[in-house]
C-alpha cells in the first residue's frame, strides 16, 4: 500500500499483496536490524512460513490477558525473588512478540536472533536441545555471577503457555563491533516450549535491574530507539545511546511515566484519539485510562466506551463507499476493497499529554494477504476483565515511527521513522 495524505484522510494504493521475495533494508547503517520473524527480513527467514494471522491473534490476545491482571491500585501480583533480590529466580510475562533481532553472545562471537519484547525483564538465550544455540562451554569469556549457591536457576512463565528455565550466566555482549559489554547476565536456557521456533530466546527491553536497558546503562543512559515496519518485506531498527538520539530525537515529546509497581512496561499518557472530523477525549473518562507503549502486543486496545466510539465514527467513513466483510477472527469490523484502485482511509492522530502524532496509513487497518480484506485494527478490552479502562497500545499502531524512549530523563519522544514501505 502506499499513501498519499489529505487533511482528513490518507488516500491508498491498493496493490496486490503477494509473498515478498526480497528484503528491502531500510535499517542498513542505523543499527540493529529489526524484523517481522516471519517476514523475508528475518535473520530465520529460511526457516520461517508464510504469516499465520490466526497464530498471530492467539498471541495476542494472550498477552493481553496476561497484562489485564492490573490491579486496582496498578500492581501486579508479587513474585518472588529468592535470596538476591538482584538475582529474579521466577517470572511471569506477557508472551511473545512478532519481531527478532540479532545480537552477538560470547567468545567467538555466536549471533542469535532473539524476540524483540519492551514488556520482558529478562534476556535469555536457548543453551541446549535444537535451533539456534549458545554453547557457554565453547565461550572463553563465560563466567557464572555471583548467587547464593555457585549457579543461579530461573523460571519464566508466559501468558501464552510458553516457558523457559535455566540458569543465569555471564558473557560477552555483541551489539554491534563498537559497543561490547563483559559480563552480560542473561539466561542460559536448558528448557524450553516449541513456540519459540527457529529464534534463540527473547531479548528483554523492559525495565528492571536485570533488563539489557540496566546492564548497558553505563555506556548508552538508558536511552533506546526503534521503528517496527509496516511491511513484511521491510526491515526497521534498533538504536541505543548516541546514536538513538542523533536519529530519533524531536521536540514530540510526552511524559514517560515509571511505576514501581509494575516495572517492565512504559506508560504514557493518552489523552484523546482523533479519527477523521472527530475527537474522543480519553481523559473524560471516570477513571481516566492508563496507557501502556509496548511492542509485543498486535493491535490496540481500548476501554469498551471509547472503542465503540471510534468503531461508529469508522464504520460512518467506510460504509457510504465500501462493501462490508465478514468479521476476521476477533476484528469486528471489515470491508471488502477488491476492484478498488485508490482507497479512502480516515486519518487518525492519538493526542498523548504535550503532543499529537499522527499515525501511517498502516496503522489504521489490518490487511489480510490473501485478499483485499482490511479490518479496524483496534480491540476493545473484553466487558469483564478487571482493567476495562486499561489502554494498551499495540505495534500495529506504532508502525513507521521512530520512538525514542529515554529512561532517565522520562520522556518518550515521537517523529517519522525511516522503516517506511
């Protein structure tokens, strides 16, 4: 699809989506390249199969889940940290994501494609049965850390059924041939689900004082960037330090606000969504929601009230010009756009606190490949979950932009990314 903007819309190609052959390298010279792990980009693209949305939406709605067990008062329940509070000994987590990326553990370097996720606390890599795999043995720069015994054992528990267990040890960090980091405490996993596939593990961008954030912070001011493409066949990247703020830095700029009670996930707040003509104020609302940013879950998620509202003023905007279609899986509302030529989208622009952004033509719908198929890509949060007035908001909706997260200074900064189709 490619789009050309008006005042109120954006105005689409349609062209037939056929599986990409290619790669179109859009990260080449930024940084870490960030993948679809079933797009041709992927470091395991020869292993990969053509996307799976009915995998894709398991997923999703399983993380989902796992996220909406937010309490009243924001905290989640508590786990336990064993001896060594430094040292977290089990894990619950939201799930999986749907990029990789490659980073370099050891010594000789072994590169190993590992899930992209800023709601992980932990970074860990698969260390025995098949796949992709880091050999500690092989390393002359492994070591163990330092733990109540002379091995430290950890247990990760995702919402989807997937798990991971192992121990902790300490390595040689590759991020790129300029920045290494001695002694990187990541797990080394000797157990693991088949969810995972062909990725060696998961690369943990949350926050905690384990994540790969805390470990490099010396080095990069826990400052990091990325731009998820909104296309199979393209790649978008990840950036730290420097180099995330030469790229990345602009004056869309709202409040990034830490809570201690759940310190994986980054939360901004959303204070309206603009769609065509119409504004929806999100801070009416009693309570107000509270809005995650995270990069593992598919599409947004909104208070029922809130959804329902945008879903009318969508269906307005559609239903005049286009055929409706069955709903896909779990999105509700769909439109038939085979013979269409030049597609008419309604715009839309999430209002967060001191800024507005307005999203890519891609982040308004979801587009199936095996048709002209495209549904609202937004969820309302079920009626009887315990946080209905929990926003999360999805990678679907943060498709081609560059967003710069910098921790320390608590701040989230929005701009156009370089990952575009």
């Amino acid at each position: 699809m490619v789009n050309h903007e008006e005042h109120d819309k954006y105005v689409v190609e349609m062209k037939p989506l056929r599986a990409a052959t290619t790669c179109k390298d859009q990260a080449k010279g930024l940084g870490l390249t960030l993948a679809h792990r079933q797009g041709v980009c992927s470091p395991i693209a020869a292993n990969r199969q053509s996307r799976n949305s009915k995998l894709i939406f398991l997923r999703d709605q399983s993380r989902v889940n796992s996220m909406n067990v937010l309490g009243q008062s924001g905290a989640l329940p508590a786990e336990d940290h064993g001896e060594h509070a430094q040292m977290p000994i089990r894990r619950s987590s939201p799930g999986m994501g749907e990029f990789v990326v490659t980073i370099g553990i050891g010594t000789p370097k072994v590169d190993l494609p590992l899930i992209f996720d800023t709601g992980s606390e932990v970074t860990w890599t698969k260390c025995g049965q098949q796949g992709p795999l880091f050999d500690p043995h092989e390393s002359k720069t492994f070591s163990w850390p330092r733990c109540s015994a002379s091995k430290c054992n950890y247990s990760i528990n995702y919402a989807d059924g997937s798990y991971s267990n192992g121990e902790y040890v300490q390595d040689l960090l590759t991020l790129t041939p300029e920045y290494q980091f001695e002694d990187f405490l990541f797990g080394c996993s000797q157990s693991y689900s088949d969810d995972f596939g062909a990725t060696a593990g998961v690369l943990g961008l949350g926050q905690g004082d384990n994540t790969l954030i805390s470990r490099i912070e010396q080095n990069f001011s826990t400052i990091f960037c990325y731009c998820i493409p909104g296309s199979e066949s393209s790649s978008g990247y990840l950036l730290f330090g420097f180099n995330a703020l030469t790229n990345c830095q602009t004056d869309n700029i709202t409040p990034l606000i830490i809570d201690q009670y759940n310190p994986s996930y980054y939360f901004v707040n959303l204070v309206g969504i603009a769609l065509g003509n119409q504004t929806f104020s999100l801070s009416s609302e009693s309570p107000p929601p509270r809005t995650i940013i995270d990069s593992g879950t598919t599409f947004t998620r909104l208070p029922p009230s809130i959804y329902e509202a945008v879903r009318a003023e969508f269906v307005k905007y559609m239903s005049t010009t286009y055929s409706v279609a069955k709903p896909l899986s779990t999105l509700d509302t769909c439109y038939d756009l085979r013979g269409q030529e030049n597609v008419k989208l309604p715009k839309m622009i999430l209002q967060f606190e001191n800024t507005d952004i307005t999203l890519d033509s891609s982040a308004v719908v979801w587009r199936e490949n095996d048709d002209a198929q495209v549904c609202l890509a937004f969820k309302p949060n079920p009626p009887n979950s315990e946080r209905q007035d929990l926003v999360i908001i999805g990678y679907v909706q943060q498709q081609n932009l560059n967003i710069l997260f910098n921790i320390q200074e608590k701040k989230l900064h929005f701009g156009t990314g370089r990952c575009g189709n």
